[in-house]
C-alpha cells in the first residue's frame, strides 16, 4: 500500500472542515465579535480626537480673545480693568486665561486595545493653582459600571475569544475519532500518527489564521478605526504575524491535548482549563508580582504632606518669611521695595515654588513607582502568551502603561515650562509695572501670547515595534515547545 501524501491529506483536512456548520457558526461568531470590539475602539478614538481638536481650537481661541482685549484696552477709555480680566497681566493672563494642554495623542493602531485609557487622562490642562501632589487627578472617569465591566475592545477579542474560537475548531481533533472508533481504521492506513495530527491540526491553522487575519482587517475597514498609518505599516504587519503566532500556538496546545489520547470531552476540559490558567489565572498572579515588586507609595502620606505645607504657608507669618526669601533669592536689589512681597502675584509663584520644593519627593516616588510598574509589566508579560499579546497590542495602539506614565512626566516637565517662561516676565512688570498707555485700560504691556511654549507630544513608535518583535519570539518559542511536546507523543497510534 502506497503511503498517502501529505498535501493530499492537508487538502482532504480543508475541505472537511470547510464543509462542517459548525466551523462556520464559530466563524461567524468570530467574526461579529471582532466586529463589535472594531466598532466599539472607533468610536472610543473618535471621542479621544475630537477632544484634542476641542482642546487646540480653545487655545486659539484663547489667544485670539487676548489678542483682541489687549488691542481694545490698549485705547484710553475710563473702563477699568481688573488683574484677573486683563490679558496685558503676565500673572493675569497665566492664571485666568491662558488654555495649554499637555495631550497623548492616539496613535494611528489605537483602536486595537483601550487599554487604561478610560481611567488615565489623555489630555491635561496645565494649571497654577494646583492643590494636589499628584499629576492625574484633573480628569473626570467615566460611568463606574462602565469602569466595572471593562471595555470590549479588539485587545479583548483578540487575547480572550480567538483561543475559545480556535479550542471549538481543534479541540475534539483525534479526540473525537478515538471516540468514536474511526481512529483504528486510520491507524490501519500506511500513514502515521504525526503526519494525520499535521494535516488535521494544520489544515485548521490555515482556517483560523485566515479567519482571524481577514476578519480583523474587514472589521477595521468597516468601524473605520485605522487612522492614516503614516510610518506604522511596519508595526501593523507584525502585529498581523504576532495574532498568525497566537493562533499557531492554541492550535499546538490542541495537538498536544490530542496526544494524550483522553477523548473528545476530556480534551475540551483540558483546554478550557488551560485557556482558563493563560488568560486569567496567570496575568492575575503577574499582576500581583508586579505590585510586590514596585509597591504602590502612600497616596494619604503625600495628602497629608501637601496639607502639612498649605497649613505651613498660610500660619502666622511663615507665608510672608517664605515669600520674602524666594523673592530675595530671585531679585537680590528687593530690599528697596519693601511692598513687593506683598503683591499677590509674587505670593502666588512663592507659595508654588514652596509646596513644589515640599512636595518634590513624593512626586519623585509616584513617578518611580508608575515607571517601575510599567517596566516590570513589560518583563512578566513574557511568561503568559494572553499578557505578552496584549502588551503589544497596547503598546502599538499607545493606551500603555509605560506611555502614559512617561506622559505625565512630560506633563509636569511642560508645567515647569511654563513657568520658567512667565516667572521672569511676572517679576519684570512686578518691578516696573508700565502701562500700555496713560488713560488705557490695560495695565501692563504683556503680549507674547503666541511666543507661549506648546507641547510636544510623543508617538512611540519604535518602542511598539520592539515590543511586537518580543511578542512574536515569545509566542513563536511557545509554539515550537508545544509542538515539538506533541511531536514526541504522536510517535505512535494508542493501543
């Protein structure tokens, strides 16, 4: 008897499959899963763009408005003017009217994964009258329920539902021919147990991956989430290859679970089990060795620490002491205007480079420990295939843990920007207040309104591919492990 090819028994595997309702019921479901999670992820950008479109249009709008004051009070006329009204004030217009976001852009694969983007601001509006020592607490959550369930996003759909999808097609391959008795009329063929398991296991490899790649690029063209990729094709191609690697390792478990002759219920459970232990149980206990790892620093500790200096600063007469030492250090000739730490812009930038100065390690220590919880996040994921792939996901669609705490860094960082910019330009006019013109309403002479710092945001991109490369090595060498497992125990047919 002839030993029967391999491409025959691949193709003879297809069409059975192909065939079958139930692969198309699972496909289908598949398919409107991915499709829903598309949807949903556009419009969750959708909203993050249009906000940072709202954000930059009241920021020239802003500009425009001071630019049109200072030109109508810059005419003599008996209206008079108030600091906090007049955008001539460099202490004025920084305070009450100027509108400077610090933003985390979406990138253009942003619908792939929400990641913590509904409790982590992408856009915050830098403000000098800070009560807090922490960077992220002038955003609004959304909808606790919404919070408790989760977003239904690709990421999910990809990590959760694709080896559900892939468990239903293979799970029972082998399994139910034992079960059934067809396995001894294979077994009497000139063919062997590894290249049956190969055309079986293979032929749904090749279902799947399609399955998977195709409907995952139908449902991006249809929510129409992909922005213009500008750069990322090449992250966007290995993701493709990362989701092929996912489903290539499923389909190996699935083998491996063949192999030990158990039957078609028993390899279900099995795999259910499993699917159980990769995606749940196992992130679950990373994240767990990540907290143990980077502990969280005391949010009360530093609550108390930034009410200790409030209460510093406004006892007795430590406010005009600490005042009048910031302003000594700044201006040394101070002591021929003995009414200047009195001004009520000079208290204002003293008591913020007090509580900075006061509060300056524990803001060091909330950004060492989001750093070092990104950091070790990112090294754990490699022990789960569902964490590393998410990881990727996260990091090419930038909701990320590591990006956001590297974007309230720079949020801070561009604070202090601010601030270097106009502390010198509140202190010049503080020292010779001069008028736009005698009889104006206008105070003082400040117009550097476009000269006003801007953000610069950051898109990693390089960080998302090095991350989509680990992903793929990882789950590669995941796949070959099981592979090569199951290999060795289908080196001959069960008694």
């Amino acid at each position: 008897m002839r030993t029967v090819r391999f491409p025959v028994l691949l193709g003879a595997e297809l069409r059975l499959i192909l065939r079958e309702r139930l692969t198309w019921a699972i496909l289908a479901a598949l398919l409107v899963a991915l499709c829903l999670a598309a949807w949903t992820g556009a419009g969750r950008v959708s909203m993050e763009r249009a906000a940072l479109l709202q954000a930059a249009a009241n920021t020239d709008r802003v500009v425009r408005d001071a630019k049109a004051a200072h030109e109508r009070y810059g005419k003599p006329s008996p209206i008079k003017v108030n600091y906090w009204q007049d955008p001539t004030d460099a202490f004025g217009y920084m305070t009450y009217f100027m509108a400077a976001y610090a933003v985390k852009p979406p990138t253009p694969l942003a619908v792939f994964a929400a990641g913590q983007s509904d409790v982590q601001p992408a856009i915050m509006r830098a403000s000098f009258g800070f009560s807090t020592v922490f960077d992220d607490t002038a955003y609004e959550p959304s909808s606790t329920a919404r919070l408790r369930l989760g977003p239904f996003d690709l990421a999910f759909a990809l990590v959760y539902l694709v080896p559900l999808a892939v468990i239903a097609l293979a799970g029972t391959r082998l399994s139910s021919e034992h079960d059934n008795g067809i396995l001894r009329m294979i077994a009497s063929q000139p063919v062997g147990p590894r290249r049956v398991a190969s055309a079986k296991f293979g032929a749904v490899a090749l279902v799947a991956i399609t399955a998977v790649l195709g409907g995952t690029a139908l449902a991006l063209i249809v929510s129409g989430g992909l922005g213009e990729l500008g750069g990322w094709e090449g992250t966007l191609a290995l993701l493709a290859a990362t989701l092929a690697a996912y489903v290539v390792l499923w389909v190996s478990a699935c083998a491996l679970v063949a192999s030990l002759w158990r039957g078609g219920v028993a390899a279900l459970a099995i795999l259910v089990l499993a699917w159980a232990c990769v995606t749940v149980a196992l992130p679950s206990t990373l994240g767990l060795a990540v907290e143990a790892l980077a502990p969280t620093p005391s949010r009360i500790a530093a609550i108390d620490a930034s009410r200790q200096a409030q209460v510093r600063f406004y006892t007795g007469e430590e406010g005009a002491r600490i005042t009048s030492a910031w302003l000594a250090g700044k201006v040394p000739e101070v002591t021929s205007r003995p009414g200047l730490a009195e001004a009520p812009e000079i208290k204002r930038l003293a008591r913020d480079a007090f509580y900075d100065e006061a509060l300056a390690s524990y803001r060091d220590a909330a950004h060492d420990h989001a750093r070092a919880a990104a950091v070790w996040s990112r090294r754990l994921a490699i022990l789960s295939p569902a964490t590393v792939l998410a990881i990727a996901l996260e990091m090419a669609a930038g909701t990320d843990a590591e990006r956001h705490s590297a974007f309230l860094a720079a949020g801070a960082a561009y604070r202090r920007d601010l601030r270097a910019f106009f502390e010198p330009r509140i202190l010049a006019q503080a020292l010779d207040p001069v008028p736009v013109c005698q009889g104006c309403p206008a105070r003082l002479d400040f117009a550097a309104y476009d000269a006003v710092p801007a953000f610069v945001p950051s898109v990693p991109r390089a960080a998302a591919e090095h991350q989509a490369v680990v992903a793929l090595g990882c789950l590669i060498a995941g796949t070959l492990l099981l592979a090569a497992l199951a290999y060795r125990r289908l080196s001959g047919w069960p008694a």
